[in-house]
C-alpha cells in the first residue's frame, strides 16, 4: 500500500517567549495550534518606518499613530525612534514608576524657574496646584502619565522629538481634549515634533495634528486629508452668583468675594456630558485702600480728600475679585478670555486686579492687563525682620511653633492686626499659632497688581485697548 503524502503540512504556530512556559501554557495555546517556545531573546518587536513615512515626519510639528490595540502603533514608535535617534534628540515617554523619586513633591521634580515648572505642568494638563506638592506615589494612573509626559517636555530641546505611547489614554475625554490642544500649542511654540500614539479613535480630531498614521489601513495621511477637527466651543456670557458658587470649592482663598457686581460664566460643549460650566468670573466693587493705584493713575484716586477718593473709585474702578477655572478646562485659555471678554465692555473706566498666583499663571497678562509688582508695606518688612533675626527662613513659618514672647510672636501679632487678619486685643496662643502660616502663605506668594484703562476708541473685539502707564 503506497502512503499517500500531504502535498503541504500544516505546522502549528510558534510563539516565541522569553518566558518560562509551564505544562498548562503549553496545554491551552496548543488548543489554538500554536507552540510555546522559550527563548532568551527579549527584545520588543520593531517596525521600521519606510524613507517616505520619515520625511513626512521630519516635515510635521505633530504626528498621530492611531489604530485598535495590538495593531502595531508600539512596534512602529520604537523603529521610528530607532530610525530617527541617529541624527535627531528623542525623547519616551515612560510610564515606569523607577524613572521619577516617588517621595518628592511632584514640582520638586522639575529644574529651573517656578515659572518655567508651572507652565510645563500646565501644558501637559496638570494645571491644579494642590497635586503640586503631592508625590508620584499619590497620584491617580491619569495623573502620573501626565507627570511623565511633563517631565518628558521639560527635558525637551528646539529641534528634539518626544515620543508618547498611548496618548491620553487613561483621560476622560472632556480632559483629552484639552491636553490635546495644549500639546499641539506647546509643540508648535517649542519647535519640537510630537508623535503620539493612541487607539481612542476620536484623537485626530482634538490634536488636528499634522500627519495621521493609521496603523488600521497602514495609511499615511497629512493635514489636508486628515479627519474632520473636533471641537469644544467656549461661550462667555452673564452669569449669576450661583454659577460663582458652583466653583467656588476651587478656589483656594477661603474668604468671599467682596459686593459683586457683574458676574461671567464660561461654557463648554463636551461630548456625551454636553454643555459644562468652564470657567467663572466674579466682578467686585474695589477696596478704598490701594496704595498701589498711584502707579497706573498718579493723584486721580489719591487727591487727598477721602470723600473725593471714594467717589472717583465707585464711580470709575471695579475689581476682577475671582477667576475659576474648572480642572477639565485649564489650559484652554478660558481664564485669558473671561478678563478679555470682560474688558472688551468693562463697567468702569478702570479695572483692577489683586493675584498671588500672577508670576506663576499671567493669565492677566494675556488678556491685556499691565502687571505691577507691590513693594513690600512696612509691616510685612518687619515681619520678614523679625523672622530673619530669629534664624528663620520664611517658609518655617508654616510648621515652625512660635515661641511666646519672642520677637516672632509680637510682630507676627502686629502683622495680623494691621492686616486685618484679626481685630484688636491679645490673641490666645492657640491663635498666635494659626497665624503664622497665614502669614508665610501671604508672604511667600509675591502678589502682582494689574490694572487696565478702557478706552471708548477701543475696538469691540478688543484687538486695542489703552493700558495704565508704567
């Protein structure tokens, strides 16, 4: 009897694994005709980008791999790093928990001006200064992918390329959406090349990145071809005080805003949640203090007559008393366009504004407003006296015990009376001990003025606008 053999064997599948298979691996991938093989060969699978997809890199600010899971998109970043490192600074973004020292205060990770820090934290979407001070290890899985994402772009160069897998991944949408477009400004102002990855299928549309590869189709497509851009409009318009109080568990001065006047509330359409409160801005009558104003308005509010003063400042001044951003909204400029919009048909003549946070978000700035730094009042030059002098640095104040009857302890008193933080008469010690943070917060912060003039030539879109002198 001849043995009539199979013109083709079909051998199963082998799957090559750095991994110690056991009999029970073995068992269930053979249910599938595929063969475990061990090897000691660890390295990840690349994909080599082709000559044309790289020089359409090299030509694009910003470039998206999508595709479903498992199509590839970690296989290709890993051959375009490859492919571009030799001539090109690259930087991964990586997600391991070894790259960052998980007791330090997230801010403390980065290097350079408080500035330069808080703005890079912005751009990558972690514009909320209570996560500042928290460690790696506190943080949510979305919170920690934008923190190396951050520390990603702060070690970043003119010309370098950062390489982010899974792209905004763990984010609810409302939140990708605004880390999306604040990458894409930052990539374009830096003169850096984002690649990006992700399976989330609506990211084309809220990074409108240059280039679009589809790991699905293994497609190339540029800017001009690319789908259509999503899009989140902000709309300002008058609002109540309840929209102000909707936020105001944001803000982190305690104390209310003085008598409002004028309240603006900005909106945003999110997918799925629809329509969201964005933003807020409370407009308040001014303080009749401010030994400032005589800066931007030599003599007009400070005739030397209180009667005249009072008069001249309810009628021509108000004040930008809050601005709240809601977390999901920062980095999308709705605090420049809530000052903006205001300004555009303000009350008064004369607007003002009091921020402790100006020099790290200048959002005033933005919109228009001249800053002014405040010379420090004799009160708190002798407090920031009395602290030295007692061997302190400023933020000791904040843990430090304030021994009793010690220089500290009498001219922080002084300091707060002046301040108006207490009335008069001699606090109890439990009370002297609760002071002496408010005071270091005060202190530490360096508050800016800022102050605009509006102009009745000003143009309704607020492309001129007359700003207080120097």
């Amino acid at each position: 009897m001849v043995w009539n053999q199979p013109t083709k064997l079909v051998e199963p599948m082998v799957i090559k694994t750095p991994s110690d298979v056991s009999g029970c691996t073995l068992r269930a991938c053979a249910c599938f005709g595929l063969i475990a093989h061990h090897t000691t060969q660890s390295s990840p699978k690349i994909d080599h980008p082709t000559p044309a997809m790289l020089d359409h890199i090299g030509a694009s600010s910003t470039v998206l791999i999508t595709g479903a899971s498992g199509a590839g998109k970690s296989c290709l970043l890993r051959g375009i790093q490859q492919s571009i490192s030799r001539s090109t600074k690259t930087h991964f973004v990586h997600d391991s928990s070894t790259q960052t020292d998980q007791s330090a205060a997230m801010l403390d990770l980065f290097i350079g001006p408080l500035e330069r820090r808080a703005a890079t934290l912005s751009y990558a979407g972690l514009a909320e200064p209570k996560l500042w001070a928290m460690p790696a290890s506190c943080l949510s899985v979305g919170e920690r992918a934008r923190l190396h994402l951050a520390l990603t772009m702060h070690n970043a160069q003119r010309g370098d390329v950062v390489i982010a897998d899974e792209f905004a991944t763990p984010l609810d949408r409302a939140s990708a959406f605004a880390l999306a477009r604040t990458m894409r400004r930052w990539a374009k102002q830096a003169g850096i090349t984002l690649i990006a990855a992700t399976a989330h299928e609506d990211m084309a549309g809220m990074l409108n990145p240059d280039l679009v590869i589809d790991m699905n189709t293994r497609t190339t497509r540029t800017a001009r071809t690319t789908c259509e851009r999503a899009d989140q409009p902000i709309t300002i318009e008058q609002g109540t005080i309840a929209d102000y109080q909707t936020l105001a568990h944001l803000h982190y001065r305690g104390s209310k805003p003085a008598t409002h006047t004028l309240v603006l509330k900005a909106t945003r359409a999110v997918p799925i949640l629809g329509e969201i409160l964005a933003g807020v801005l409370v407009i308040s009558m001014p303080t009749l203090n401010g030994s400032w104003r005589d800066r931007p308005w030599p003599g007009f509010f400070s005739s030397g007559n209180k009667t005249t003063n009072a008069k001249r400042i309810n009628a021509n001044l108000r004040c930008i008393s809050r601005v709240i951003v809601e977390p999901r909204s920062r980095g999308l400029g709705v605090a420049s366009e809530l000052v903006r919009h205001y300004l555009r048909n303000p009350q008064t003549p004369a607007t003002e504004s009091i921020a402790a946070m100006g020099s790290v978000c200048p959002f005033f700035e933005r919109a228009g407003m001249t800053p002014y730094e405040l010379i420090p009042v004799p009160v708190d030059l002798r407090l920031l006296d009395a602290t030295e002098h007692q061997q302190h640095e400023l933020a000791d104040l904040i843990n430090t015990p304030i021994e009793s009857g010690s220089l500290l302890e009498r001219e922080l008193i002084t300091w707060s009376k002046v301040r108006k933080v207490i009335g008069s008469g001699t606090p109890d010690p439990k009370t002297i001990q609760s002071l002496a943070p408010i005071a270091a917060c005060r202190l530490l912060a360096n508050p800016r003025a800022y102050a605009h003039v509006y102009s009745h030539g000003d143009d309704r879109d607020g492309s001129r606008s007359t700003r207080a002198r120097n």
